[in-house]
C-alpha cells in the first residue's frame, strides 16, 4: 500500500487542513454560507523568477466537477507573473472552500514542474530535451511529473505511464547496471542492438569502465551507421571540466569519421549547465530539477462577499481581469469590467480568464501553447 490518497478521498476533503474543516463546522452550525469570489494567486515566485507556466487544471477541474460553481481562468500551458489571478471560482463557500488544500497542491506542484521544464526548454534552446527524474520522487506521482515535464517543453520522458498521458513513446538509454552485468559498454551495446525493437534509437552509456572518448570511439566502430549517440552521465567527482570532456569526445569521434553520432549528457544538471553545454552536445537528460522542483506558491483568496469587494490584508479586493498584449507579453491587472488603454506597441490586449473550454484541451495544445509564449519571456538567473 502507498501512503498516498484516491480520487474519492481528496473530492471528499479527508486531505484537507484541519482548519478548514472547522470553519465548515462552525459556518453550518450558525448558519452562514455566502456566496463569494475567490481567486487563486502568486504572489511570489521561487528562486527570484519573473515568470512561470499554469498547470495542473486538468485535475482541478476533474475535482471541481458537479460542483455549483463558476470559474473564470487561464488556460492551461498559460505563462503568468506575480500577482497576476490564474484562477477564479465563484459560488457558495461552502460548496467548494473545503478542497481549497487540494486545489492548491493539484496546481502548485504541477506548475512547478512545467516551470521548469520550460525553463530548460529555453536554456537548452534547439538541443533534444528528455526528463530523466521521475524516480527522485514517489512513484505514485510520476505520471504527473512526465506529463506536466513534456507540456512544459521536454521533447519525451523516460516513465511509460507518463507518456502515455501525452500520447508519447517513453524514451531512454541503456543503465549502468546493463554494462555493468554485461562486463564490457561494447557487448552491451551489441545485446541492446540484437534484442530491442530497431524503432528505439541506439545511444549508449560511455563512462562506465574507460575513459570516454575511447569507450565512444570502441562503440562506434563496434555499431557503425547503427548507432544514434553516446551518452556521458560522468560522475561529477570524474568531471574535471565537462565541456572540455565532451569536447575531447567529439574531437575523436568526428577525427575518425563519425560525425553523425550525436552526444548526450545527463547527470545532475542545472539551467547554468545546460546553457553553457548547449553548443557542444546534442541532446539533455535533465533529472532532479525538473521533478524536484520548487512549486509555485499559490493561495487562494477570498475577494468578494455577496456582490462586495472584501479581502484580507496584503489582496487587491474585488473581481479581476487579466490581460496580455499579443505583441509584446506585456499584462495588466484591472478590476473586472475594465479595459487596459492601447499598448505602446501597438498590439491588441486579450483577456487571459475566461469560462473553462468544454473538454480538457490536448497535451500537444497545451505544450504548444507553452513554446508559443516562450519567446515573450527572458530567462534571468536563479
């Protein structure tokens, strides 16, 4: 049994904070149930980032189903900023306020993730991005990790049950320990060619027993034409200088006439590494950062009561619109009703809350919205 919870326990809010379920027992008990605005904000983000990707709706509005209520939102895939309202629910408290715990988590983590990975799509630039990190977090959440690490701009993921979410083939390697059992990088190279379907690219794990750029050179006179890349994951207490290892790598390789095999690395990169690396390899596989990262930090708040503006201390009362000049990516915040004056470049605003599509939009939408913003947003360091 996993310590994780089901559909059924997280709509019936038995993974809610306590406190919410008292205030339900004391507005039933005096009879108060008013009918409010609530919006789902940041107003910070992690690491100093200006910007992030919205995710995770897809679940919240499986939770939110049947539910009467209305909604207002970004669609998912969206590129947001601070104190910008992402989300808008309106009805009776009551009706929804105890799944405010589970609202928060389904999109904080799943934002973080897509965050990321957009962030890597951008520092990695046209270089192949694969997530390799769903197994530094509990399994049960995997899918949610791959799928939310394609949309935000990975170009595959390695778990079978998160490719399957987006409609994708998992993609991979080969491991150490297949080398290792095998006793020699060739041999294992020859089993992987001889037994796996001929679909699957042919990338193989050079750092294993040698230096790199022999084991590099042994496997591709060993594999000719067959083989796609090589894959350096040297441990950072080897590394020296990696740049100068892959360098080195595909000096040899190219030196001996295999130009078209391609170089892969992976192990324990950040968004510096892969930016710095990006002009000597040919594709990333970014592990931990992606799915370990820090979640963005939403919070929902209570905005207007029966048709007033009423907030708490440090919240913009009342209702909102959201807009974004198509041109240049610059927002404005203004109270709902309103219209931002012309942009100074010229470029026509539109609203970015809106009711919720009909049907989940497709992950390949979603993603292609997210590379559609990119552009528009630059990266700082964090």
């Amino acid at each position: 049994m996993f310590h994780t919870a089901d559909f059924d326990q997280v709509r019936r809010g038995d993974v809610v904070d306590v406190y919410f379920t008292r205030t339900k027992s004391i507005l039933e008990a005096r009879g108060l149930d008013a009918r409010v605005r609530a919006e789902f904000t940041a107003k910070g983000l992690p690491q100093g980032m200006s910007w992030a990707v919205l995710s995770g709706l897809e679940e919240v509005r499986g939770l939110l189903g049947g539910l009467d209520i209305k909604v207002r939102v970004m669609q998912e895939g969206t590129i947001f900023r601070p104190y910008e309202p992402v989300m808008e629910i309106e009805g009776r408290y009551l009706e929804f306020g105890h799944l405010e715990t589970a609202i928060l988590g389904l999109l904080c983590q799943a934002s973080g993730v897509a965050t990321a990975a957009a962030r890597f799509r951008k520092a990695a630039g046209d270089k192949t991005l694969f997530s390799f990190g769903a197994r530094r977090m509990h399994p049960a959440i995997a899918p949610m990790i791959e799928r939310n690490a394609w949309i935000g701009g990975c170009d595959g993921v390695a778990v079978g049950l998160g490719a399957a979410l987006v409609g994708q083939a998992p993609v991979g390697t080969m491991p150490h320990a297949l080398i290792l059992l095998m006793g020699d990088t060739v041999e294992a190279a020859r089993a992987f060619d001889e037994i796996i379907d001929p679909s699957v690219r042919r990338v193989v794990l050079i750092d294993t027993f040698e230096d790199e750029k022999f084991e590099a050179l042994r496997v591709a006179r060993a594999m000719g034409d067959r083989l796609w890349g090589v894959r350096l994951d040297t441990p950072r207490s080897r590394r020296g200088s990696f740049a100068r290892i892959i360098e080195e790598v595909r000096w040899e390789l190219d030196l001996a006439g295999y130009r078209e095999v391609r170089i892969v690395v992976s192990g324990g990169l950040g968004e510096k590494d892969v930016a710095d690396l990006a002009p000597l390899v040919d594709a990333f596989g970014v592990g931990t950062a992606i799915s370990n990262a820090p979640v963005i930090d939403f919070s929902m708040d209570i905005v207007e009561i029966e048709g007033r503006p009423r907030s708490k201390r440090g919240v913009r009362s009342g209702a909102k619109e959201v807009f974004r000049c198509e041109d240049c990516g610059r927002d404005y915040v203004l109270p709902l009703g309103s219209l931002p004056a012309s942009c100074d470049c010229g470029g026509a605003w539109v609203p970015l809350l809106e009711p919720p599509p009909v049907r989940n939009p497709d992950p390949e939408k979603v993603r292609a919205l997210v590379l559609e913003q990119l552009p528009l947003f630059h990266m700082e360091e964090v």
